[in-house]
C-alpha cells in the first residue's frame, strides 16, 4: 500500500467534507428562508398573496398561516427582508383568518400527511378543501331508501329518456339552483331531488335548505342544499339532467301554411302467437310515420317488427310541424313500462325482439295524444298496475 502524507490524507477527507452553510446561516434560518421561497413561488403563479379560507386549497392555507407568522416575527422580517422583492411581508393581501378556522402550519402539515401519507408537501396532488370533504361526506352518507318502489319507475323512464334525447345531460353551473323533482347525476348516480325544506340562513347569512334525495341504487340522504351544490361542482362527471319538453307538438287543425308531417297509428296484431293472443285487446303497436299508414302496413307478415302477421289499424291522429323522430321517442318513454318482452323469428330464422308493441288499452293511447296535444304529456307516466296515466311525483 502507497503511504500517503498528512496533506494527501486531508485532501482525500476534504472531499466527503459537508459543504459550509452559505453566509454562515445556522439550520433555522435556512429552514425560514426556504419557507418563505414558497410563499415566493405561490405569488409568481397566482398573481397574490396566499389567502386563508376553508374553501381555498390546502396548500395556499399553510402559506398564508406562514405568512402571516414571518410578518409578525422581527426576527423573520430582518432575515427576509432583503429577499423580499415582492413586498410579501408589508403587504395585506393576505386575508385574515375565518373565525371557523382556527388551525395553525403545524395542524394544516398534520392534514395534509393524513391524506397522502407523505412528509414533503410537495409530492401532494388533489388535496380536498374541508368543505369538499364535508360536502363529500355528506352526500356518501346514505342509507336505505325504504319506499323506492315509488322512486324507481322515474329512474328507469329518466334513462330511457337520455337514451332516446328526450332529455340531456348538462354540466352543472357553480351553485346553480336546485328544485324539487330534479335529477342530476352526482358521483356516477342518478339523483332525485323529492323533497325541499324550509329555507334556513347559516351562521355566515347563507341560504340554504335541508333535502331528501333518493338515489338509483336504491339509497336515500338528507343533505344540504349548498352540499348537493357543492359535490355536483366538484365532480367532473356531476351533470344535470334537462327537464323533458314535449311544446306544442300537435297542431288541433291544420292552418294556412301549415304542412302535414306524418301520423301517429295505433296497431293492433292479428298472430297467433300465444302471447300475442291472450292479450290481444290490449297490446297495440304505436308508431309514427312520414308516409301513407296503408303502405307502411302493407308487408306486414313478413316484418318482425309487425310480429310476422297481418295487423289492423285502430287509430290514428295526423301531425303538422311536427319532428317525429323525438315524438316517437317521447311515446315509447310514457309507454316504457307496458313493453312487450317478446322474440320473434324473422324470415330467415333470426330472433328479433320488437321494441313497438305495448300493453296499452286503446283510451289510455287517446288520453296521451290529447296530452301530448295541450303539452303537459310531460307530467305523466303510464302505471301499468293501475292501467291509466299518472301524474309524475
């Protein structure tokens, strides 16, 4: 081994020798420094002075809990000072601290590692305000909804209508109002809004109400109106859904200018089917069509949308101005609940499944056409238990 002299060993050592504190700063005043810097940063890309407030991110809440702290301390203030190029520490951007806020850095760094599990902040991504997680709590809060039954056919007529465009789905608007008998979609759900309270101002003279919402999956919350506002805002996906709007779908008699945009026919099935049969006073066949209903019928049995079989015409009702595509739909979204579940084969032995028959007495189709007529078909769903349309809750 080379022997090496006391100068060769003390320029070896020197080379795994901790690098002198710049300006001889002791560890406090670097860890104030580097504080501050983020604060700095917070200004550069922001334009202000971190705010306090439990609705702003976390991150701007510990900043301005530490600004505040180096604007009170002198000492922090002759250390900073020369760095201070932004006029952070003589400034007041900085709000002052809600009463509901009192939390300090050290409580906002415990926070902050609970929800991610990690000690430098600045790996966090996506930490929830505390009224997100007040407003996310709540609404996850649900139990079970002990009279769905009543709720459920909504649900199934909302999708069927979404489906068909007879309704559409919107994003929310920041606190846009919320009513009685509204759907939204909130947390990959539909939602029901069945009930409103009585209006309430908050301690902070906020308005507000209590709701029962009823969920699809058959749950129930009692939630803050501001809440449910809340969690729809947040959520990308959280939508609301557009109230159906039938308008004057039907002119009464055909005016000067007016022209003739098709007809609705109601069709009642000669098959020998054995469901087909045993129901055959009631089960009717309701389309719309731009052309002459004789002709649309005129291939009847060789159409599995007609059941394979000849078919009789029981009634119809002329249009004008009319987009017949979204009346069609609009009927079978009433009618939805009475579809026929029948497979037909076709000519080549195919099943198909007709989408157009439905378990329907022939008064109850006159009773929609004269709804659809005056616009308030809207209101109305068919029950197929009590045979007669129904005014939606």
């Amino acid at each position: 081994m080379t022997d090496l002299d006391l100068d060769e060993l003390r320029a070896e050592l020197d080379d795994f020798a901790q690098p002198e504190k710049k300006g001889g700063r002791s560890a406090r005043e670097e860890r104030i420094i580097a504080g501050f810097e983020e604060v700095q940063r917070f200004f550069e890309e922001h334009g202000r002075a971190p705010q306090h407030g439990e609705d702003n991110d976390i991150f701007e809440r510990l900043y301005a809990v530490r600004l505040d702290r180096l604007r009170a301390l002198e000492e922090c203030r002759s250390l900073l000072s020369p760095l201070d190029y932004q006029g952070l520490l003589t400034g007041a951007e900085s709000a002052p601290a809600a009463p509901e806020e009192a939390v300090d850095e050290d409580e906002l760094l415990a926070e902050l590692r609970d929800a991610a599990g990690a000690s430098d902040i600045t790996e966090l991504r996506h930490v929830r305000t505390a009224a997100d997680k007040r407003a996310a709590e709540e609404i996850a809060n649900r139990e079970k909804c002990e009279d769905f039954d009543r709720f459920k056919p909504l649900f199934i007529q909302v999708k069927k209508d979404i489906d068909s465009d007879i309704r559409q789905t919107r994003p929310f608007q920041t606190m846009a109002e919320i009513k009685k008998g509204e759907f939204f979609i909130v947390g990959g759900q539909i939602a029901y809004v069945a009930e409103v309270g009585e209006e309430f101002t908050t301690q902070y003279e906020r308005r507000d109400s209590r709701l029962r919402v009823i969920y699809d999956n058959g749950t129930e919350s009692d939630v803050l109106l501001r809440s449910l506002q809340r969690a729809l805002h947040r959520d990308e996906a959280g939508r609301r859904i557009t109230d159906p709007v039938a308008g004057p779908l039907f002119a009464g008699e055909s005016a000067e200018g007016d022209l003739a945009s098709g007809t609705i026919y109601v069709l009642r099935s000669k098959s020998d089917h054995p469901l087909v049969a045993a129901h055959r006073d009631v089960l009717h066949k309701i389309g719309v069509t731009s052309g002459d209903v004789e002709r649309r019928i005129a291939n009847a049995k060789l159409d599995p949308t007609f059941l394979m079989a000849e078919v009789e015409v029981v009634a119809t009702y002329e249009l004008y101005n009319v987009n017949r595509t979204k009346l069609e739909n609009l009927i079978h979204r009433i009618f939805g609940l009475a579809q026929l579940d029948v497979e037909i084969k076709d000519r080549f032995g195919n099943p198909v499944i007709p989408r157009e028959w439905f378990l329907v007495p022939l008064f109850v189709v006159n009773e929609a056409v004269d709804r659809i007529k005056d616009g308030t078909i809207t209101d109305y769903t068919y029950d197929p238990k009590a045979a007669a349309l129904v005014r939606v809750a």
